[in-house]
C-alpha cells in the first residue's frame, strides 16, 4: 500500500469515530432528557399524593359485605 491509500483510510477511520461519538453524545443528551421528565412526572405524584384525599374524605370508609 502506498501513503496516500494509508492517509485515506486513517482519516476515513477518524471520520467514523468522530461520527460514532457525535452520535453517543446525542443519545446520552436524549436519555438525560428523558430521565429528567420522568422525574419531574414522579415529582408530581408525590406532590398530588393527599389531594383525592382531601377532595373525597369519604370514600372508602364503610364496606358492605353481604355472604
């Protein structure tokens, strides 16, 4: 092989890793992304855990069981 094929392929190969990386880093934003609303939606939850409490205080405190 001469040098210029060899130049070729390294900066082929260079190319490829630059490309694989670029790509990995745009995937671990994605998931951060994700993993941030998921989060938030958890948050949530947590925060509305009393409120059908308070707006039905009722419910579920008398059973009717007929054998």
């Amino acid at each position: 092989m001469d040098i210029a094929a060899l130049s070729t392929l390294k900066s082929q190969a260079q190319l490829q890793l630059d490309v694989g990386m670029s790509v990995m880093k745009k995937a671990m934003d994605t998931a951060e992304q994700n993993a941030s609303l998921v989060n938030q939606m958890l948050d949530r939850v947590d925060q509305g855990k009393n409120a059908p409490e308070a707006k039905l205080p009722g419910v579920g405190n008398n059973v009717d069981i007929h054998v």
